[in-house]
C-alpha cells in the first residue's frame, strides 16, 4: 500500500489520539498499581502485568477497527499477519519495572512500518504527560511543538542512553561500560528503552544504544529518530518473530563512532555466547 502525505498525517494524528488514550487507561493501572497482579517472563525483571494486557488489547482494537487490512505485532499477545504490507508494531507499556515500582519512565509505544523499515511513531508517556509523534517526511513534534536531534551535544559533551537486558553477555556489557568510561562519554539508564530512544529524537540525549532488543521495544522511536534527522541500526532480521537484534539510535555525527565502539553484530553479545 502507497500512502499519499495526507493518508500518513491522518494516521500519525490518529495514533496520538489512541496513545493518549491507552496512556490514560494505562495511567489508571498505575495509580492503583499495588493491586495488580504480577507474572514474570524470562527473568524476575521481566514483568507483566493485567494492564499491559488490558492496554494492548484496545489498542489493538482500536487501530484495527480503522485498518483492518493491515498487520499488527504487539509484545504480549504476538503477530496477526495483515494483506496491506504495513504492520502496526505496539509495546502497550514499555518499561513495565518503572511502572509497577511507581517510577515516571514509562510509555505506550505504537509505531508502524511498511517494506522499507520504520514509517511512523507515538510514544506517550503519562505520567509525564509527553506525547512525541512523527513519521517519515513529517519531522517530530514534543506536545505539538516540532522537535528535533540535538545541534549543540555530541559524545564528548553530552548524555548518551545505555540499556541491556539479559539476553546480552555480562561481560560483554561491562566491557562496554569501561569502553565508554575509558572515552569519557556521560550514560544514563531512565526506565523504558522506547522513551530514551524518543529522548534522542527531541534532543535530550545524543544517542542510545542496546545491545539485544525487540522490535517492540524500538519501532515506533526509530520513526522518530529519523524523522528527526538522526541515524538509526536497520532492523534486524526474523524481528517481526521476535528475534532480537542491537539497537543504536544517534545523531549523524555520532553514529559511525557509536557503531564502532558498540560493534553490536558481534556474535560476542549474544548471552549464549558468554
């Protein structure tokens, strides 16, 4: 499916509608949060709870009331295949451990991609009530405002976002972080991966990498990264079935040095590996 500028602002405009919704029914659960019930995935930290099903769900519903013939890949509930060739990619509340913690840095994360890789991007984090929106050809906004990549911090002078997850090699992650500190380059870790990323289109950090993430966890802020003006890692291969690959969201002047120090299509980086 081609879409023409109008049918992409519409859908951009609809998906803030939506995120702003879900955020809201979202921001319910976590004022009640101590009564939610709890499940863990792979690892202790790798929570899920009623409201990131709930969540998922109406928004699942609500783009797919609109655009049926489209495809839809949401972090807890998977892949419905679609016949338009865009595919609607949702993290209903990334960040989850801030979130049943009571901590601000979490999201809803809805984004949309077509053949050539990540189209457009919502991320609405509630608690801080910040909606970043853009998509391909369209810039980004901040709460209506337009937004960009940041054109005064570099690597030397400003705040680089670094993520891991336990499908990454300790050691491996640790020899990142004396790379960085032996290069005198500032890291920050606040909460969802998907806001940091957003962070890095509206200027707030230079860059952020992660050595194995999903495509939940990064569609929808790549659109924003581009749309900005920053570089982004191509998507891996076999993300749409939930294989992981490394994410790296940078300014153009950062991201060649960026790729080179993190060197994340080494097969070192693979927890399996270590």
């Amino acid at each position: 499916m081609v879409l023409t500028d109008s049918d992409l602002a519409a859908r951009l405009d609809r998906m803030g509608q939506i995120a702003r919704e879900a955020g809201a029914l979202a921001l319910r659960h976590f004022r009640n949060r101590d009564g939610l019930e709890i499940e863990t995935k792979r690892v202790l930290t790798d929570m899920v709870s009623v409201a990131d099903r709930e969540v998922e769900r109406f928004i699942r519903e609500a783009l797919l009331d609109t655009y049926s013939d489209d495809g839809f890949l949401g972090e807890e509930y998977g892949l419905i295949l679609g016949g338009s060739g865009l595919t609607w990619v949702v993290d209903p509340i990334d960040g989850t451990a801030p979130f049943l913690t009571g901590l601000p840095g979490w999201c809803v994360s809805i984004g949309l991609m077509d053949e050539e890789g990540p189209l457009l991007g919502a991320i609405f984090a509630p608690v801080l009530d910040e909606l970043f929106l853009g998509g391909r050809g369209l810039g980004v906004t901040l709460n209506g405002k337009p937004a960009g990549i940041s054109q005064r911090f570099d690597l030397s002078n400003g705040l680089l976002g670094v993520g891991s997850n336990d499908r990454a090699s300790v050691a491996r992650v640790g020899q990142l972080h004396r790379d960085l500190a032996d290069r005198g380059v500032a890291w920050v870790r606040y909460g969802s991966g998907a806001l940091m990323i957003a962070y890095v289109a509206a200027g707030r950090l230079v860059g952020y990498c992660e050595p194995r993430m999903s495509l939940w966890d990064c569609l929808a802020a790549y659109a924003l990264v581009e749309a900005a003006g920053g570089r982004v890692l191509p998507v891996g291969a076999g993300a749409l079935h939930g294989r992981g690959f490394g994410v790296l969201a940078a300014t153009p002047d950062d991201y060649d040095r960026l790729v080179s120090l993190t060197r994340f299509e080494s097969p070192e980086w693979d927890a399996a590996a270590s």
